[in-house]
C-alpha cells in the first residue's frame, strides 16, 4: 500500500535567471546579461525539460504556473507566449490555471505587457521594493520611483486586474514614516495583493559582505505593527507572514508550497518537490544558464529523497507561516508520517503558548508568529 497520498495539487515553477543587474541583497539563482538573450534556446530547453520528467507527474492537472527569475519580463511576449503553448501541449492544466510573471519595472514595454495578457498571463508581481528614490539607489534597483508608478498604470491599462506589488521594510535609514508612505503610495493603486517583507542580509550577496546599517530591532517590530495595520486598514487580510490579500486574492501558487503541496521547477537552478509512492523527492537543475542549454548537463538532474525528520521539519517550516494555520490532517496526507509523531511536540508547543489550543489545527498563537523561528524550530529533530 503506498505510504502516500501521490495526487497531491500540482503547480509548475518556470525559473528566467537573467536580469539587467544584481541586486545586492538577491540570493536568488540571477545573471546579469552580457548581451543578446538565447530565448528561443532556452524556451526549448525548458520543453524539453518538462518532456524529460513529464512521467514524474502521472497526469496531474497543473493548478498554477509561476514565471520567476531573474527578470522574467526580460523575454518577450511571443517568447513567454511559446512557453506555454508547449506547457498546454504537454500538461493537462485546471480550467481556472492561476498564471502568473514576475516584473520588474525598469523592463516594462507596454506593447509587452499586452502581449503578455493575450499569451495567458492572468496575474502580474511587480518588484517595486520601495517608493522613495533614495530607498531604491540604495538597494541597486534599476527603476526610480517615477518608472514604478508608470509601470503599475501600464499593466493595468494593459488589462491586468489582478496583480501583487512588492514592497520592503527595514530598509537602510527607514523611519516608520518611510515604510508608511510606501504602503499609502503602493496601495493607492489598488492592487489585489500585496507583498509587504523585511529586507534580510543573505550569505552570497553583496550586502552580506558590505553590510549596511538597518534600523535596529525594536524599530523594524514597530514598523511591522504599524504597517500591518495600515494595510488591514486598506481592506487587506493577511493569511501570511508576508502576504497580504483582497477577498478570493491569496496566491494560489505560493500557498501550495506553504501548504506543502507539490511542484515541478523547469529552468536553471529551478527545484522540483514530487510525492511519489513511496518518498517525496527533491530535484534540482543545474545553476548556470550556460549549463542548462547544454542537454547533456539538463538532464543529469540532482535528487534527494526526503528522509522523515526533515519532511517533518519542512513542512512546519512552510504551513507554521500561515496566519490560519493548516488542519493537522494535511502533515500526514502530505509527510506520511502519523500525527501521532509529533503529538509531544505540539502539546510542549502549546504549553509554551506559541500554538493555540486547537486539537485538529495547527496554529500559530500571537506568541508564536512573533516567534516563529522559535516555534519551527521544536520541530528540528
């Protein structure tokens, strides 16, 4: 009998690593461009990738699709719009597929964004980070204040009306007037979602090895409060430690993987997270653009099977963010293990006031979201 429940919702991450620059906080899997962009090389490899592990996934309708990077709005319009006429020639996709790509504001063309829109694009993230100008040299934004709001009005003239802006907090020299303003001036454009999330100093960046001066701890928590505030003041309801959502607004594709779902990433660097069976196997591509246009080098995939303490560990890691929680039932329809496991646990963790008192979900108290490092922690076996 199979240890797990393998029809698990499905999503599939599209990974474009280029970008115009690096910026010094990003630890994400990026290349700066030196040049013309291999695009139609490199929409094949992805086909190709996909057609390589298309049996991974036993014909399991895709849910989302999630064009990140990099700068995915780097590639143009028919580029995008061959990606996923082959993802619909090869997958079987939900009728109400969420489709989202990522944008920076410094790469918006209008006529793009239009194509964009006509190839199936349904949900735009533009990478805002700021609305002050200082704020945005500082963190190596190409884009300036004046090039954000222009770019949120083309996507919404374009025909996007869903769409998530970005913004940062904790920024270096922010008062709590600073991150006010940004939400005021981000919100006024209406977005449906909003991402709103404290700049953190990452090992392999810039930042890491020039570290500025951020404002110290106890003003970052005020500024949090505050601004959360103000953003549930705007009609946003927070369902996660970064996002924020109008009604009916949640993003589908990052809830899955908060909900510990699973997903397939095409791309260079892109990670893949497939229940089989008997394991749930991690994947993961080669890092290097160079390398992954290389069909030798593609196919040679990594992969690790999820030993039980660190399903049991990640999945904590992911469902604990949820402001709401998850039923205790999903850890052992997703890890396979018996809830029974880690009953001691979550009994300690109540205790300590961190998990609310509820036998059939597992819910952060307010202790514990201020505390949820503390919290995922217990479950580090």
């Amino acid at each position: 009998m199979p240890k797990f429940i393998i029809n698990l919702p499905l999503s599939l991450y599209v990974h474009i690593p280029w970008c115009v620059r690096k910026c010094p906080y990003c630890d994400f899997n990026s290349h700066e461009n030196k040049g013309a962009l291999p695009e139609d090389l490199y929409v094949d490899a992805l086909l190709d990738d996909i057609d390589s592990r298309i049996d991974l996934i036993q014909k399991r309708p895709i849910i989302s699709i999630f064009f990140g990077g990099g700068t995915p709005s780097l590639f143009s319009a028919r580029a995008i719009g061959r990606i996923l006429d082959g993802i619909s020639k090869r997958l079987d996709l939900a009728h109400d597929i969420e489709i989202t790509l990522e944008a920076n504001p410094g790469t918006i063309d209008q006529e793009n964004f239009k194509g964009y829109c006509t190839a199936g694009i349904n949900r735009l993230s533009l990478g805002i980070q700021s609305m002050q100008d200082e704020k945005l040299k500082v963190l190596g934004r190409i884009h300036d204040r004046a090039h954000a709001m222009r770019a949120i009005e083309i996507a919404k003239t374009a025909g996007f009306n869903n769409f998530n802006l970005d913004i940062m907090f904790g920024l270096p020299n922010q008062s709590i007037e600073d991150a006010l303003h940004d939400i005021e001036t981000a919100l006024s454009f209406e977005p449906t979602h909003f991402s709103w999330y404290q700049l953190t100093i990452e090992p392999n960046t810039l930042f890491y090895h020039q570290t500025p001066v951020l404002p110290v701890d106890d003003l970052i928590w005020d500024m949090q409060q505050a601004g959360q505030e103000k953003i549930k003041e705007a009609g946003f309801q927070q369902y996660e430690v970064s996002a924020y959502a109008q009604p009916q607004k949640e993003c589908r594709h990052n809830r899955n993987y908060w909900e510990f779902g699973d997903y397939l990433g095409i791309g260079a660097g892109a990670h893949s997270k497939i229940t089989l069976p008997d394991s749930v196997t991690r994947f993961s591509q080669a890092r290097n653009p160079k390398d992954y246009l290389n069909a030798e080098t593609r196919r040679k995939q990594n992969h690790k099977t999820i030993a039980d303490n660190d399903l049991i560990f990640e999945f904590m890691l992911n469902a604990l963010r949820l402001t709401q929680g998850i039923p205790l039932k999903l850890f052992q329809e997703r890890c396979g293990i018996p809830a029974e496991q880690i009953k001691p646990i979550i009994q300690d963790a109540k205790k300590r006031g961190l998990l609310l008192n509820d036998p059939n979900q597992l819910m952060p108290s307010e202790t514990g979201k201020k505390f949820l490092n503390d919290l995922t922690a217990m479950f580090l076996l």
